[in-house]
C-alpha cells in the first residue's frame, strides 16, 4: 500500500499541473478573444467616426455648392438682363465672373470630398450630382437656356436623403444602408 500512495501522490501533482495549465490556456485564450473584440469595436468606432465626419462635411459643401451655383445662376441673369438692356455698369462683369469663381470654389471643394464617402452608393450619387453641377455652371457660362435647376435640386436633394439615411444607420449602430 505504500507504493500505492506514493504514485497517487504524483499523479495528483501531475494532474494539479496539467490544471493549471489547462486554466492559463483557456484564460489567456479568453483574454486574447476579448481583445480582438475590443480592437474590433475600437476599429468600427474610428470608422463610424471617420465615415459621419465626412458625410455631413460633404452634405455642408454640397449645400454650399448648390447655393454658390444659385448664385451664380442668380449673377449671369442680372448681368444678362443688364446688357440687354443697355443699362451695364463698370462692375458687372467682374460681378458675374466672381459669382463663376465662387461657384467653381464651392463645387472643386465637394468634389475634393467625394473619394471620402465610404459608402459606394452615396459616392456614386454625390460623384453624379458633382458632375451635373459642372455640367450646371458651364451651361449658365455659356448662356444655356432652360439651366435645369430643378434637376440639380432633386438630385441635391436625394443625395441629401441617402446621406441622412447612413447618418441615421451610423447613429442606431447598423452597418446597411437602411431605407
């Protein structure tokens, strides 16, 4: 019987052994998992972050596009008018074509914004609405008739609802775009 309690002796050290490194295993296991759930969260939190700065900082300068280019749209109507009736005064040409370069500032600053939409269907529609709005200021530059501010403005504005709706799915902690 001796020897019997000699070997239970070890393999109770052994087992105990085994143990305590079957617990360090599985808690460092845990612990490893906890911090790449961490660092994932931390990751989506920079991008959601990231993704709702530029989302209303693009939603600002496509507004401020749109009325820089109302503006302009507003100036070569007067300016028109004016020499078409005779009645131009010294300032007027410099007047439009600020109004042009105020346009052109406003819409080469949204579209410096659009590759930071991460979104591809906002980017697709914003990078659309950019391209009419060049389209837009080089038809009232060269005199076009009908400018279709109408259709700038629908366009302006679904960009605007696509961008709301992102900032919503962003703020209750979706990923999809939710309509």
């Amino acid at each position: 019987m001796e020897g019997w309690k000699f070997w239970w002796g070890i393999a109770a050290f052994f087992l105990g052994g085994l143990s305590t490194q079957l617990n360090g295993w599985l808690t460092y296991r845990r612990q490893r998992a906890d911090k790449r759930a961490d660092e994932a969260a931390a990751r989506q939190a920079r991008s959601d972050e990231f993704e709702l700065q530029h989302l209303v900082e693009f939603n600002q300068l496509l507004r401020n596009a749109a009325e820089a280019l109302h503006a302009w749209e507003q100036a070569d109507r007067q300016f028109r008018h004016l020499r078409d009736t005779n009645s131009l005064d010294d300032d007027a040409p410099e007047r439009r074509m600020q109004a042009h370069d105020a346009s052109e500032a406003a819409i080469g600053t949204a579209e410096a914004q659009v590759g930071y939409i991460l979104v591809d269907e906002i980017r697709t529609a914003a990078h659309r609405a950019v391209d009419d709005f060049y389209a837009l200021n080089a038809m009232i530059y060269e005199g076009a008739g009908d400018h279709g501010m109408m259709h700038l403005h629908n366009q302006t504005a679904a960009v605007h609802s696509a961008i709301g709706a992102r900032v919503r799915a962003i703020y209750a902690g979706r990923n999809a775009i939710q309509s």
